[in-house]
C-alpha cells in the first residue's frame, strides 16, 4: 500500500472543501429569498457561456450547470489550497 505524498493530499483535500462549499453555495441559492448568494457562480456562469452560449436555456442545460459548477468549484480551490499550505508550513 503506498502513501499519498502530503502536497498531493493537501492539493485533494483542498478540492474536495470546494467541491463540497461548491454545493453549499447551490444548495443556499436555491432557497427561497436566498437567490443572491447565486452571484458567488458569476465567474463560472460567464466562462460556461464562452461554452454554452445559450446557457441554461440551451439543447443542454445540465452540462451547462455542470460547467459552471466545475469552474466555480475550481475558482475556489486556489484560495483553499493557499490556506491549506499556510496552515500546513505555520504547524510546523
């Protein structure tokens, strides 16, 4: 069985925390008198729309969702991975 080395790990798990607030953010958008916290998808909706120019109401609606969800979940994962080197070099 081999080890994962640490930076691949800190780089997984900082994918999987935006990933998953990826999701969060989804799931608060869609509650009723929530829809702002859709904006924090803006730079994923704009480069999905370099992809899907009719966006959701398009031939494919989902891909296009699931574009903008990668993109943003990708977004987020750069600021993530920084606070996880940070964490990880302050402990030690």
């Amino acid at each position: 069985m081999t080890v994962m080395p640490p930076a691949i790990r800190r780089k997984a798990l900082a994918l999987l925390i935006a990933a998953a607030f990826t999701l969060c953010i989804a799931g608060v958008a869609s509650i009723p008198h929530c829809e702002f916290f859709g904006v924090l998808f803006a730079p994923g909706i704009l480069l999905g729309a370099l992809v899907f120019p009719q966006g959701i109401e398009g031939d494919h609606g989902i891909a296009f969702l699931l574009a903008v969800g990668i993109v943003t979940a990708l977004l987020l994962w750069l600021p993530i991975l920084r606070v996880c080197q940070l964490l990880s070099s302050h402990r030690s």
